[in-house]
C-alpha cells in the first residue's frame, strides 16, 4: 500500500514537472518557430503553429541587416568578463564568511542581498554620468565592472552556501601541513567546490548575457552585445514580429546550447551539499 502510495506521489510530481518545463519553454518554442514565418504568417489571427510556409528569409535579412559576429562577440566578452572577474573577487570573500565568520557576517549578507532590491533606474542617472566622465561609455570595460558588481551579491551568496557543506577540519589539516592561504583555497578548496562553482559561472553568464537594461542604455554602437542587436528590430513603425524572432532566435542560441551541454554540472552544482 505505502509503495503505491510513493509511486503515485511521483507520478504527480513528474507530470507537474513536465507541465511546468512546456509552459517555460513554449515561449522560446513559439519565437522559434515565428522566426521562420513571413511577417503575415507572424501576425496571423488565429495564430499558426506548425501549418505555415517555411521561410529563412528572416535570418537572412537579419544576417545582412546587422553584424551579427560582432554583437556576439562583444555578449562573450562582457558576460564572460563581468563572471570571472566576479569569481575572482567572491571565492575569497565567501571563504572569510564561511570558514572565519564575525558577528556581523549574517549581516553583511543581508546588506548585499538587499543592495538587489534597488531599482536598477535608481541609480541610472549617476553611473551614466560617470561613465561619461571617465570616458568609458560604450566601452566593454565598464558594461564588466558594472555587471560583475550588480551579480556579485548572488555570486558571494552561492559560494558562501557552498562553500558551508565543506567541513572545515579540512581546511585546518591543511593548515597543519603547511599550507598558506593562497594555497588553502586554490589547492584545497576550489578543488572540493567545483560543482559549486561551475554553476554559479553558468547561472551568472546567463544573467550577464541576458541583462538588457544597463546594456542598451550604456552602449550605442562599439559595445552592444546581442540585447542590443535584439532591440534594433523595434521601431517607430511598429515591431516585426518574423525578423525580432529571427534575432532574438539568434540571440538566446549560444546560450542554450551552453545550458544543454552544461545541464548535468548545473543540476549537480545546485544539488551540491543538498544529499550527503
């Protein structure tokens, strides 16, 4: 009776699942497939799923239209940068909070987390004016720094609650041995972290290759990455529904055949310390 009972409780919560993975991923279904409709297929009423004519005249447009490499290459360059510039800075501060913690640590970790409850327009106006007067604005240096320390309070947090499941006399018998600072964390414990710190690059890419707002308002022509590329098919005479699919298609790509590929070390990263 009790295995019936737990093979029906799975069977629940694996349809729920399923149902809940179609409804987040028929969005990315649908622009998919719009991108390869004509701009009347695209507003046709009732919408068209599968029946339609086929078309890559978008992609070909967009690929004529824009300098897609180059879009692409500067989304590398600044997600790529604003993460392990990140890492860099959060695998020691997350070491200090988690193996050598002060009465105000909780705190700390408090105020970080809350600095993301700030609306991003808030402080809009100043950085733009900065940027500007350090003549940094449309410059991939600064869209780095700026996103790196936007993420950093989730990155420390990650680390911080991994790097906790680590027992700590590890580290000491390291100490023990020898070991200096430098070498307790690069040799000791990153190694021990990996899964931990694998997802949290992933899941900050992610968020760095998909931030829209400080990108397309500190950015006009030499640092736009691909959220920039996307926005260009919005004008004054309406948007295009065919050809902004088509960009947005070629936008999220990269980013999810980084995420298939990367799935298993994800959901390992995110269950690490869950299951001793």
């Amino acid at each position: 009776m009790a295995r019936s009972v737990t093979t029906q409780r799975k069977t629940i919560n694996t349809t729920i699942a399923w149902i809940i993975g179609l409804l987040i991923f028929f969005p990315i279904l649908w622009t998919i497939l719009t991108s390869f409709k004509t701009e009347a297929q695209a507003i046709n009423d009732p919408p068209l799923f599968l029946f339609f004519d086929w078309t890559t005249e978008n992609y070909a447009t967009v690929m004529e239209r824009s300098n897609y490499a180059r879009f692409l290459w500067n989304s590398i360059v600044i997600a790529g940068g604003s993460t392990l510039l990140g890492i860099i800075i959060a695998v020691p501060a997350a070491w200090s909070m988690a193996f050598v913690p002060s009465k105000r640590t909780k705190d700390i970790l408090l105020w970080m987390l809350s600095t993301k409850m700030l609306p991003a327009v808030g402080v809009l106006y100043p950085i733009y004016l900065l940027c500007i007067r350090l003549g940094v604005l449309d410059n991939r240096v600064a869209l780095v720094i700026i996103l790196m320390l936007i993420n950093l309070p989730i990155i420390v947090w990650m680390l911080y609650t991994y790097f906790r499941e680590i027992p700590g006399e590890i580290l000491e018998a390291a100490r023990m041995d020898g070991a200096t600072l430098k070498e307790e964390i690069l040799y000791v414990l990153t190694p021990m972290a990996i899964p931990g710190i694998a997802s949290t690059l992933l899941l900050n890419f992610i968020l760095a290759w998909n931030e829209a707002f400080w990108t397309l308002n500190l950015t006009a022509a030499q640092a736009a990455p691909l959220t920039a590329f996307i926005a260009s098919y919005s004008s004054p005479e309406g948007l295009f529904y065919a050809k902004l699919s088509a960009a947005s298609t070629m936008a999220i790509a990269p980013i999810l055949i980084l995420g298939w590929f990367s799935q298993k070390q994800l959901v390992r990263g995110l269950t690490f310390g869950a299951v001793k």
